[in-house]
C-alpha cells in the first residue's frame, strides 16, 4: 500500500491568477508579495522616526566639514555632485573636462589645417615652374638668321631664360620707373618675404601639432584603466609614452 499511495496522482496547487474582469488592476498579489511590502515599509517607517528623533535633538550650532560640500533644495532633499562638490561650486566632472579638452583639440586642429593650406598656397606660387617649350616659326632661313628673341618677346636677355613670369622691358622699366637691375632686386625681395611667410606658416604647423599630441595625450590619461608611465627617446627627442595593460573585453 504504501508504494500504491505514490502512484495515485494527487491534485495541483496551482497559484490563482488575476481573474479577468479585474485585469485592470494590476497583478494580483500573493501574501508573500505582501510580506515583503509590509516590511519595507516598517523599516522605513523605523527609519523615519530615528531621523526626526536627531532632528529634533540637533543643535543648532553643531558644525561639520560635510556642510561646505552638501546643500538642500527647495524640496528639503540633499544634492551632492561628483567628487563631493556642490552644482554652484563651478567644479566641472570628468566627463566635462574630457569634452572640453575634446572641443580644444577640435579648434587646434582645425587651425593647424589653416596654417597648412596657407603654407602649401604660397608655396605653390613661390615655386611654381613652368614646364614644355616655346617654338617660334619663321618664313624662310634668312628670317632664321636675322631672328632676335628679345625683340619678339619684347624682353630682356634676363628674362629669356624663365619660362613662367616672362615681364616685357615695358613692364619691367615702365609705371615702375626702375631699371632692369632695380627690378630684379625687388622681385627677389618679394620672393625673399614670401619664403619667410611660408616659414612662419610651417613654423606655426607644427608648434599647433605638438600642442594637439599633448592635448589628445592627457584626454587619454584621463580615462580608465590600468596604465604604465615610459619615457622613450634620448637628448632632444626624449618624451613620455603611456602603456595601457591589456585588458579583454566583452
């Protein structure tokens, strides 16, 4: 008998569900569910008491170094801030640094791209060189013996040579009232203040990059991880690298 007990299906207890015409209250609650609400609410009920217990036996001039890091708003609730400052402090987080450095970073790359497209303009124009040759055709050889190249060009033995810029003796001794040899100082004069423009322009470059490798360098230190100061280089190229432990990610 005691092995045919077992064998006889016995009758489910089954949890009873919300019945449907009250579908719109909810999801019924068993009485374990209640249990747990009830003592969440006595312990806050407990904690409520302690607290307006130690504020009604709070002195008044009682003073602690958590005040200058902590306020109320107009609701009686605390606000505290990260790294324990309060919201009016002006003390920025650290996600608020990282996008101001990342906007800095913008503004100096953008200007270092500025600086290089000046730089690669005038540098264009400095040294441009024409390239191909100049053919002249003349009737017959006797027109070949007398051809002077100065006087079809209209230019000086000088110029003949440059196959770009070629200046006519009109232009060159002409509104400028100045003689070949004046002319030729002046334009090397301006050739001269524009290699220097281009210099600066380098000289600005770069400055511009090492000031975006630093600034892209300390928004990476800022964030997580377990990282490892090296110095590498020696002399005047000696610099600082950081090495970030290899960590596996999901």
């Amino acid at each position: 008998m005691g092995a045919l007990q077992h064998s006889i299906q016995k009758k489910q207890h089954r949890e009873r569900s919300q019945v449907q015409e009250r579908s719109r209250f909810g999801f019924l609650e068993k009485h374990k569910d209640y249990v747990k609400r009830a003592q969440d609410y006595h312990k806050k009920e407990k904690t409520l008491k302690v607290l307006k217990s130690k504020a009604k036996e709070r002195n008044p001039d009682e003073f602690y170094y958590g005040m200058n890091s902590k306020r109320v708003d107009e609701d009686g609730l605390l606000v505290t801030s990260r790294h324990g400052a309060s919201e009016d402090d002006g003390v920025l987080t650290m996600d608020q640094v990282k996008l101001l450095k990342t906007q800095d970073s913008n503004y100096v790359r953008t200007m270092r791209l500025v600086e290089k497209r000046k730089a690669e303009k005038k540098r264009e124009q400095v040294l441009f060189n024409g390239t191909g040759k100049h053919t002249v055709f003349v009737e017959d050889a006797e027109s070949l013996e007398s051809f002077s190249p100065e006087e079809y060009f209209k230019t000086s033995s000088e110029m003949l040579g440059r196959r770009s810029n070629r200046l006519r003796e009109e232009q060159l001794v002409g509104d400028l009232h100045l003689d070949k040899a004046e002319y030729s100082e002046s334009l090397r004069k301006k050739k001269v203040k524009k290699l220097r423009a281009i210099t600066k322009h380098m000289e600005r470059e770069s400055q511009l990059a090492g000031v975006e490798q630093r600034m892209n360098m300390q928004r990476e230190v800022m964030k997580s991880g377990s990282k490892k100061k090296i110095e590498v280089g020696e002399g005047a190229s000696k610099r600082v690298v950081y090495k970030w432990k290899k960590q596996r990610k999901r």
